[in-house]
C-alpha cells in the first residue's frame, strides 16, 4: 500500500513535469544542465522506490 502511493505520487511529478516541458519551448543547448539535473533526480527517484518496495514486501 505504501508503495503504491509512492509510486502514484512520483507518477503525478513526472505528469507534471511533461506538461511544463511541453508548455515552454526553450533551446536545448542553453538548459541541458537543468535537463541533466532533473532527469538525474528522477533516476534518484527510481532508485528510491525500487529500494522502498524491496523493503515493503
């Protein structure tokens, strides 16, 4: 169960996150670091959730 909501709950960050990239159109170039970062984050994120769940069961 708690997994489940932590995995929802990074579901609807990585929503979100789509919808802005969509929403501004901005040269790749001029934010690859920031692109860097947040895609780093999200395998962070990932790596957390397989450990969480690893643990749940």
């Amino acid at each position: 169960m708690k997994s489940q909501q932590f995995a929802t709950n990074n579901f609807i960050g990585l929503e979100s996150l789509q919808k802005e990239f969509r929403r501004s159109s901005f040269s790749f170039r001029e934010h690859k670091t920031t692109i860097y970062q947040i895609l780093n984050g999200i395998l962070r994120d990932f790596e957390k959730l397989k450990n969480f769940i690893q643990n749940d069961y």
